[in-house]
C-alpha cells in the first residue's frame, strides 16, 4: 500500500511539471495515469515507473 501511493505521488508530481492541477489518477501495473488541467484543456498523462511521461 505504501509502495502504492508512493509510485501515484511521484506520478502526480512529474505530470504536475505541466499540468495546472490534477483532477484524477488511475493505476495499473505499468503506469500512472494522471488526467488534470493545463490552460483550461484536459489533458492525461501516462506516467510510467523509469519516469517517461506520455500523453495520451
């Protein structure tokens, strides 16, 4: 579980490199994906654990 919200608070933080704010998450075994705001826009990020970030 800690190892869990570790891996999403380092998502969160990479993806909010770029974003506004973060509006939701979603976890699965190879990434993160974060949806959040940037310039009004919604954007998704798929933000894997070596720390490359994608948009979806």
């Amino acid at each position: 579980m800690v190892r869990s919200k570790e891996r999403v608070n380092r998502a969160q933080d990479r993806a909010l490199e770029s974003l506004d704010y973060v509006m939701n998450y979603y976890e699965t075994p190879d990434f993160v994906e974060v949806t959040g705001s940037m310039g009004g826009d919604m954007i998704t990020y798929r933000v894997f654990d070596d720390g490359r970030m994608y948009v979806k």
